[in-house]
C-alpha cells in the first residue's frame, strides 16, 4: 500500500498517523485492517481501543483493550480498561481492572484512576486513600494533588486545599481550579 507522498506504509503505520491527526474514526479502520493480518498484536488491539474510545465508543474500546490484554496484560491496558469502564459508570468491573494493573505496577496514575473510581462514586474517604498512595508515590504528581485537594474541599479542610491546589495549578491554568483555590482562601481567610 501507497501514502500519497509514494513511501510504502502499512495500514498500522496509517492507522497511527491519522490517529497523531485526531481522525479516530479513520485510524480505527486502519488499525482494524491491520487487526486481519495480525490479530495476536497487543499493541494494534490497543491502538484500535484507544482510537473507539476517542470517538465515544466505550463499549468496542472495552472490547479491543480485552483483546488487548489476553494478548499483553500489562499495566497500561489493564488502566485503559479501567478508564473506558470508569466513562461506563461500570464501578465495580473498573475497580477489578485498576486493581489487576496495581498488582502488575503500583505506580501513581494507577492509583490516582483507582482514586477516582471513588470520587466519581462520592465515596471521598475511600479516594483519599488512593489518592494519597499516589502522592506517597510522587508528591509532585499534580493529578495526585487535584484530586486530593478536591476530596479536602469537598470536606471543607480548606486550609489545606490550598497547596495542593497551588501545586495541581503549576503545570497549567484552569479556571475550575483557580475557582477552588480563590473559595479555598476566602473560606481561610473569613475563619
């Protein structure tokens, strides 16, 4: 197969260069061409849940990552399951999935998705221990700290919303969180 530029390309290697252009629905059908002439690829499965899921389609992207995993249970496709079931609101089925990829790497982000399993539940003191898992892990993570401060917010521990607000904002902007921090401070500030 021809790209336009004449180079011989494989429908993987299209399939990842319409996916880097954000045309998922595209780079589906590539990564599912490629599927057809090598279905034992954990990593075209992946590629193929990552593309559904960027296009909302949840339930094939949970589908693909499981094909993924039989073929590669590692950490990452064992967490993309996890996400992809977490948008599902399938609680119980992501927080088997967050655990297995803990079990094979207990690193912060999967912590940090276990963590949200929770919080998306309002089980915040449940969160928090997830979430301060991953700040033991790595205290400058600042997902870990959103997330933490968030749980703290939420249970009016102002005071100490405040730093790790400010820390979660140091890697960008967002009004939500400048938001909190302003409240956060105005509610210290009035005690």
């Amino acid at each position: 197969m021809s790209s336009q530029s004449g180079s011989a390309t494989t429908p993987s290697e299209e399939g990842i260069q319409l996916f880097l252009k954000r045309q998922f629905k595209e780079a589906a059908e590539k990564f599912r061409e490629a599927i057809k002439d090598d279905a034992e690829s954990g990593n075209l499965w992946n590629l193929l849940a990552q593309a559904e899921a960027n296009q909302g389609n949840y339930d094939s992207a949970v589908e693909s990552i499981t094909e993924a995993i039989k073929l590669d249970p590692n950490t990452v496709n064992w967490q993309l399951k996890g996400t992809f079931l977490l948008r599902l609101s399938k609680f119980d089925e992501a927080r088997e999935a967050v655990e297995a990829a803990i079990e094979l790497d207990p690193i912060p982000v999967a912590y940090i998705l276990r963590g949200q399993i929770e919080y998306n539940q309002r089980k915040f003191d449940e969160s928090m221990v997830f979430f301060e898992k991953a700040l033991e892990l790595d205290p400058e993570n600042p997902l870990a700290n959103q997330m933490t401060g968030l749980v703290l917010f939420m249970k009016g521990s102002y005071s100490e919303v405040i730093p790790l607000i400010e820390k979660a904002l140091e890697v960008g902007h967002s009004d939500h969180l400048q938001a909190i921090l302003d409240e956060s401070r105005k509610r210290v500030a009035e005690s």
